[in-house]
C-alpha cells in the first residue's frame, strides 16, 4: 500500500512540474515619420590592420556570420574604431558528419572613425547633389523635396 501511495505522489510531482513556457512580444506601428539628416567626416587610418578571434561556443551557436561580426566588434575596441572599411574575413572551419564548426576568423581592413557630425543644411546639400552623393535616392524621389532624398 506505502509503495502504491509513493508512486502515486511522484507520478503526481513528474506530471506538475512539467509545464510549457510561453512568451510572447509584440511592436506597436509608428504612424509618424522619423526623419533626420545628419552629415559626418569619416577619418580612415591609413594603417590596415588584422584581428584574429577564436571563437567560444557561446558565440559559434549563433553561427558563422556572428563569428565575423564578434571578430569586427574585437578588432575596433582594440585598435579604437566606428567602422572597418574594406573588411576581408577568412574563416576556419572543421566539418564533422555534416555539422560544421568555426575554428577561428581573421579580418583585416581599415579602421575609421566618424568626426565632425553636423546638421545637413542647404549648401552642403547642394555640394552632395552636384557631386553625385545622392544620385541613387534622387532618381527614385517622387516629390523633390528634401525629405525624398533622405
């Protein structure tokens, strides 16, 4: 009788302490237009410069193209960037019954930093048009007006 009793309890706590999570999340939709234009220097270094990261298995989970962006993030922390410009990756892998594993990644290329932001106003505007800048966005601007462009 105690061992049916016993086994009734704990078929009761397996069958409790199972249970499904749900979460879920949601984003309201923005009815106002968010515009702004600013303009920036970008300063490039002229020294190129490489970075080579091995990469946890926290950051392999998320996949190769984590790996580089884990690697590019490394590279300007240490040698004080906002961007890589000209960035090359080369990546080691290992493949084992199909399932494939990032060994290490190198990039190398260009550190550069954004200087002097500033509001667009009308004649730097007219500079970027002349000089072609927005050439791609001006074709496709169906009104002319400023904010088309941008």
């Amino acid at each position: 009788m105690m061992k049916k009793i016993l086994l009734f309890v704990v078929a009761i706590f397996v069958m409790s302490s199972c249970s499904t999570v749900y979460k879920t999340a949601s984003t309201r939709d923005v009815s106002a237009p968010i515009v702004s234009a600013a303009y920036a220097d970008l300063e490039v270094s002229n020294s190129k410069i490489s970075y080579t990261l091995r990469p946890s298995p926290k950051i392999s989970r998320g996949g190769v193209q984590n790996c580089i962006n884990v690697a590019i993030n490394e590279a300007l922390k240490e040698n004080g960037g906002d961007v890589l410009i000209e960035t090359q990756n080369a990546i080691v892998s290992t493949r084992l019954f199909g399932l494939g594993k990032v060994k290490s990644v190198t990039v190398t290329g260009y550190p550069a930093t954004y200087k002097n932001f500033r509001k667009v106003d009308q004649a730097t505007l007219e500079s970027a048009l002349e000089n072609g800048a927005f050439e791609s966005s001006k074709s496709n601007s169906k009104t002319g007006g400023l904010f088309s462009i941008f």
